[in-house]
C-alpha cells in the first residue's frame, strides 16, 4: 500500500559567512573530513544498505501489516501442480449449455475433517464425431490428504460420471452421517448415495429423480422445505433443450461460427421442488411448491435460471429462495410456512446478462458479518449490480463469485471469476478477452475497490465455478476454480496478518441435516460477527460448510450463541482460538 499526503518544504534563514578569496579552489573544509571518512566505507555501507532494503521488503511479504482502515492484505499462490488435482473440464461442441459448464463442488465425503473435491465434466454431444479428442471424461473426486494435497480416488468411489453436467450440491438426505451427492445436467440429473467407506452408489431412479432427457438442469440446494427434519431438493431447469431445437438455433458471430446466443427459441421449464419421503425417494411437489416466475412484460413464464441460494430474510426459520437468471431480473421468494414459496415482490436485481448470475454465488458466505439476512439480501444485489459506475467496480461478467473473509480482519471480500461465456469475444468486444484475471475486491465505504493485480498475482482464466475452503488447515479460506475447457486451479491464501480465527462445524441433531437455517453469533468484547448456516451454493459451485469466522483484533471469544433451526437456542463458550470446533445441537 502506497501512503498519500501532503509535503511542505520550509525554508530556514542561516547566518552569512565571508571566507577570505582563496588564490586556488581547494575543497572546502567542511565538506573535506565527511569525504575522506565515507569514501573508504562506500564498498561497506552500500551492501549493508541493500541488503537491509532487500530484507524490509521480505519481512513486509511475509508479516504484512494488518489491514485497518485499508486494503485488506491478500496474496495467493498457484498450488495446482504441486497439489494434486490434473482435472481438465471438456465442453462439447459450440453449444450455449457447454459455454457454461465447469462446476466444483467442495465437501467431506469421507468425514475425515478435510474438504474433498468433486469436479463436474462435460462430454461430447451424442451427434458429434467420435473423435479421441472427443472422447468421453469422467467427473473426477479427489481425496483430500492434509496439507493441500489431493488424490484421484473416482474410480474407488463408484463416481465414474459420463454426462454433460452442469453443478453438484451435497446434503445428508438419508440422515446416515455422510454427505451425498446430486449433479445435475442435460438430460437425466444423477443422485450419488454416500454408503460410508469411500463408496457411492447411483440411485436416481430408484429415488425417483430421474428427468427428461432433453431437460436442461442449472443450480439445485438441498433444504428442508417443509421442516421435517429430512433434507428436500429444489433443482432449477433453464429450458427444455431437444436435439433437434438445438442445432436448429444458427447463433453465429461473424468469422467465429457457430456461437453463444439467448436461448429465446426454446420452452420454458419451471423449477422443481423434490420432497424426501423419508424411506429414500423423492416426490416432486405440484405447482413447483410456488418458485414459478411470470414476466410482467410478457405474462410467460422466466426462464434460464442459473443459480439460487438459501436465506432466512424474515428471520423466521424457514428458508427463503433468490433465484437469478440469466437475463432476467433477480428474484425472492420467501417461505410461507407449509412447504411452499410466494415471489416478495420490490427485490429485483439488474437485468443484464451475466450480472444477475453472480450475487447468488456470492451469498455462498454471509456478506457482512455484523448483519442479518435482510441486509445481507440488499448487499447482495448491490453484488449483482456491480457492473453500475456507483458501486466502483467495472466488472462486465462475473459468474462464480464468493464473498468471504480472506485475511481474517472480520471483513469481507468479493472474489469474483471475471468470467466470460462466449469465446472469441474480443474479436467483436474491444477490451474484453475470453480467458480473464480473477478480481480480488474490498469495501471502501459505500464502494468497493479492486485490489491491484500485480499483488495478487492471478492468472488469465476462463473461470467458471469458484468455491472456498480451508483446504491446507491453516485457518484461513482458500480458493479453487472449476474453468471451462481447461484444467482446475487451487489457490492456497498466504495472507500471513496473523489474525486469530475460529472456524465452526455444526452438527445437526432434531434440525435437518447441515443444519440450513441456524444463525450463529460469535461474541467478542467489541462487537457481534454473525453467520447463517446453509448450503454454500452459487454459480456452478458449492463452497464447504464449515463457518469461519476471521476476529482481527479480537484476542478473545466471550461466547457463541447458534439458534438452531428447531427453536433451540444454545450457548458455548470456547477456549482458545485459531482451532475448528465441533457443536453438536443439543
């Protein structure tokens, strides 16, 4: 950081002196004695000199100042290859489905305390050429061994994938202790059981979730709909996408061929809430349990949706749905309390592309620790307008967004992809480029300022999916990317203040699983930092579950209240700090 201010030069009257006219011009004596001592220390000083400069500019890399009033001290590292993961997304042909593809989903499969990641991979279009560059790949689960390092474990877990898939959400649906896994796609979306011992077991169809083969399924969560206790299912569909529609949409750009278009040529299709029977099979609730949007201008149904995230903006414990779309504005709907959802009307966010499908990414975390969820909604859509001068940020297209603590000060950040969907687009787009430099941002104010990329150091990508999780146990969050056509990136956070942390996991035990619901206050001398526990679901990506709460320069805890989604209302008091604590509902 560059300190700015303001500099006066003063002038200083001194007492003039006559020296006698020499008849030679020798050196003047006052100067002579400093020449002769410091000239035979130049080859001394001069090294100490840089060498003292050299370490200043390491001991400040590695003990950054703490944040302040300022920019938040953020660095990361590109861990990719040492760690592990060679996952490399493929896309099929010049599609609008596969433009969007590249999906990660974070979570602990095997409940050894460490986040594990599944990765979402496209597949060749039934009627393109079998070609070996064509060739089928599977969805990819990697193990997480400690320390950030991850192993390749699909085919032990019965995880070999081959679909044109899209996101991957978790949730506990059997109540068993282990996390199971829904993806979804085009064409028939899949339900993974989690049997324990590093095993899944596909039983879409006996769960009854299997879709039509020519659906087009977006973002899902699992939740607890209508209280029960048992984990429901809502999944959004963009559209309806047959064969023969989709090669029949000649979206074209000049020189380019065959490219990204609105997709206004194909049927609508709503989203569907999924209720668990609690005996392993779902039921699809009728009218879509309320979620179906109605244009004003046109009386038809919205389409395109993207993504959704889960709140509680009344406080009432019952969870409410935004969903955004692709182009159309944002929208809430709130819980009535029997398992269905009305549309809260006054809560639109932009309608431009790309914009409305990043602020439910970036609801994964809380956007301001010290506020509710009905302040967190408005911060929200401020997060999907950022693209307006009066926000400070000229961002044009986001996708996968998070919004999290990155140097444990008790702010938050913005962690946005910079995503494009249309390759080639600086061809008819000055300035804009398809692969991109991810954005770290921070608020200023009422605006908010991009930290500079040199300090950052992030590579060009064509980001899509972007999660956080304390992937090397150190405390703070680190950040993985799912990319469209090209390989995953793991970014260890080496942000190094040194600020304390308390990281919670919640364990559900009247509440459904994961506890979706539960706000959870942290109570330091100086202030109250609030989260609410639930599925960290977003644009093509699903961040870990586990809370973390950055204390800056609160040295101490007093205590930590968490009001349960059943009523109960508990109270801990932690010792110590910089550890994951483990509370069970009582």
């Amino acid at each position: 950081m560059k300190a700015s201010g303001t500099f006066r030069v003063h002038a200083h009257s001194f007492p003039q002196v006559t020296a006698p006219a020499p008849a030679a011009r020798p050196t003047p004596p006052a100067i002579q004695p400093v020449r002769s001592v410091v000239s035979p220390l130049l080859p001394v000083l001069l090294p100490l000199v840089l060498a003292a400069i050299v370490l200043g500019a390491v001991f400040a890399w590695l003990f950054p100042p703490a944040a302040g009033d300022g920019a938040p001290a953020v660095r990361f590292s590109d861990i990719t290859a040492e760690s592990g993961p060679s996952f490399t997304h493929r896309q099929g042909e010049a599609e609008a489905p596969t433009t969007l593809g590249g999906a990660v989903a974070v979570f602990d499969y095997n409940g050894d305390s460490r986040p594990d990641l599944f990765l979402v991979n496209g597949a060749p279009w039934p009627w393109e050429e079998a070609r070996e560059e064509r060739r089928v790949r599977s969805s990819t689960l990697y193990r997480n061994e400690g320390e950030g390092r991850f192993t390749d474990v699909t085919a032990a877990a019965g995880l070999t994938t081959e679909m044109q898939g899209m996101a991957a959400v978790t949730g506990d649906y059997d109540a068993d202790g282990n996390e199971d896994l829904f993806v979804t796609g085009i064409g028939s979306n899949r339900l993974y059981r989690n049997l324990g011992q590093g095993r899944f077991e596909d039983v879409t169809e006996s769960a009854g979730l299997a879709s039509d083969e020519n659906l087009w399924s977006t973002g899902a969560a699992w939740l607890d709909v209508d209280r029960d206790g048992r984990l429901d299912l809502v999944v959004l569909h963009y559209a309806r996408w047959p064969q023969e529609v989709g090669l029949g949409q000649a979206f074209a750009v000049a020189q380019m061929g065959r490219s990204y278009g609105t997709p206004t040529g194909f049927i609508s299709a709503y989203p569907t809430v999924w209720i668990n029977q609690g005996d392993g099979r779902f039921t699809a609730r009728p009218d879509s349990g309320g979620l179906r949007d109605i244009d004003p201008e046109t009386r038809r149904p919205v389409a395109w949706p993207l993504a959704l995230t889960v709140l509680n903006v009344d406080g009432d414990r019952w969870p409410d749905l935004l969903i955004t779309y692709h182009n159309h504005a944002a929208a809430l709907f709130l819980a009535r309390g029997d398992g269905t959802f009305a549309k809260q009307t006054g809560t639109q966010g932009p309608r431009q592309e790309g914009a409305a499908a990043s602020f439910a990414s970036a609801s994964a975390l809380p956007f301001a620790q010290s506020q509710g969820d009905a302040e967190r909604l408005q911060a929200l859509l401020a997060v999907g307008s950022l693209d307006r001068p009066s926000a400070g940020l000229p961002l044009a297209a986001k996708l996968g967004v998070v919004v999290i603590d990155l140097d444990l000060d008790g702010r938050l950040e913005i962690f946005s992809a910079q995503g494009r969907a249309e390759p080639g687009v600086n061809r008819f787009e000055s300035g804009r480029d398809f692969a991109s430099a991810p954005k770290v941002f921070w608020q200023q104010g009422e605006a908010w300022r991009a930290l500079p990329d040199a300090e950052n150091a992030l590579p060009l990508l064509t980001a899509r999916g972007v999660a956080a999780a304390d992937f090397d146990g150190d405390g703070d969050l680190d950040i993985v990317m799912a990319q469209n056509n090209g390989h995953v990136v793991l970014l260890r956070n080496e942000q190094r203040t040194g600020s304390p942390w308390l990281r919670l996991t919640l364990t559900a035990t009247r509440s459904a699983p994961g506890a979706t619901g539960a706000r959870v206050e942290v109570h330091t001398p100086r202030r109250v930092l609030t989260q609410t526990a639930g599925p960290a679901v977003g644009f093509m990506a699903q961040s870990e579950s586990t809370l973390t709460f950055g204390l800056g320069d609160d040295a101490r805890v007093r205590k930590i209240v968490i009001q349960w989604p059943s009523g109960e209302v508990q109270e801990v008091k932690p010792e110590g700090l910089n550890r994951t604590l483990v509370i069970r509902e009582p």
